[in-house]
C-alpha cells in the first residue's frame, strides 16, 4: 500500500536520524578524537622526548669519536717510539757504551764509600785492539792501591771479576800483578802498589747470541 503524506513540509513530522548512522557517526567522531590525541600527544611528549635522547646520543657520540681518535694517536705515537726504541737498543746492541762502563769503574773503585777495601786510585784508562780471540777491544787501566800489603790490590781484582753490572761484558782480567813503589810525593800514603789491568771485552752484540 502506498501512502502519499500531502501535509505542506513544515507541518510534516520530522524523522530522526537512523540508530545505525547516529552511532556510526559517534564512533567516527569518537576515533578521529582520540587519534588526534594520539596524535597530539606523541608529537608532544614522545617526540620531544625522542629528540632529547637523540642529542643525548649524538653527544656521546661525538665524545666517543674524540676518545677513539685520541686512542688512535696515542697508539701510533705509542708504536713511534716502540720503533725508535727498537732502533737504539739495536744500535746499543752493536757497540760497547763506555760512559756506562767507566761509570760502573767508578763505582766499583768507590765501593759503596768502603773506600778502605783497597783504596785505589787511577792514573789512566785507555781502550786498544783486543789480544784474545774473539774480545774486539781491551780496556787497559793504570793506577795504584794504598799500602804496603798488597791484599788491597788483590780485593780490587777480585771486585773486579765479581762485578755484575761491570765484569757481564768481559771475558778476563788480568791476575792481581804490581810492584811496591814508594810516593815521594810528600802527601799520604806514602807506599802503594803500582798495577796495570788489561780486561778483555766480549762482543757487542754477546747478548743476543745467549738469547
């Protein structure tokens, strides 16, 4: 049956909105709110603190790129002087260093300050040609030993050969030899014993060989 409604419009009923498109609409609204929201507070709260923790994490990158640079030119100034190193022990390795040799006589001469032991002094040092197979030079030491006994002039020998520092480059020194002479020279003592050591060097380079 067809129904035709012949009232004019504004006296006709007003229908309302259908339930199904009210509550579409109302979800509709309700989603595009809350995605504002979300919106809104991801851009507010997360982002900015997502950009907080990436100037955080730049900086410490850029700390850490310093130190690994530092790192990096520390080890190779570190392998520089490794080198160098390296290169003088080589050369030290080839040659007879006699500022350490004759500083290790002068202390073996003072003694610790027991200058009593053997009391001896020293007119001259001279290095020469070696006289023994396989000792490339000889150390030729002159001087004399305090006193009419000649102990001292034998403890000095054996002070001599017992040395760690001074005695690990040689290979012999001559035996406790020498004549008593008299010092006319006015001062104390007034006898010693007159000697002449000649102490046969090993090769430069002995210690690589033991190696």
């Amino acid at each position: 049956m067809i129904r035709v409604n012949l009232l004019p419009p504004e006296y006709r009923k007003v229908d309302g909105t259908p339930v199904a498109r009210l509550a579409a609409t109302i979800a509709g609204v309700f989603l595009v709110a809350c995605a504002a929201g979300f919106w809104g507070y991801v851009h507010i709260a997360w982002l900015a603190q997502a950009r907080d923790e990436r100037v955080q994490k730049e900086e410490e990158l850029a700390s850490l790129k310093a130190q690994a640079e530092r790192s990096q030119s520390l080890l190779k100034e570190f392998k520089e002087y490794q080198r160098r190193r390296d290169t003088i022990e080589k050369i030290g390795g080839s040659r007879i260093l006699w500022s350490k040799k004759l500083d290790e006589a002068a202390d073996l001469i003072h003694n610790k300050g027991d200058t009593k032991r053997h009391m001896v002094w020293l007119n001259s040092i001279r290095i020469q040609g070696g006289r023994r197979p396989g000792s490339p030079v000889d150390m030729v030491i002159h001087g004399w030993s305090a006193g009419e006994m000649s102990r001292r002039l034998s403890d000095f020998n054996s002070d001599i050969k017992h040395s760690e520092d001074f005695f690990a480059d040689c290979i012999s020194v001559d035996p406790p030899e020498g004549q008593r002479v008299a010092m006319d020279d006015g001062n104390v003592p007034t006898q010693a014993w007159e000697f002449t050591f000649n102490i046969d060097f090993k090769q430069p380079n002995w210690r690589e060989k033991v190696q």
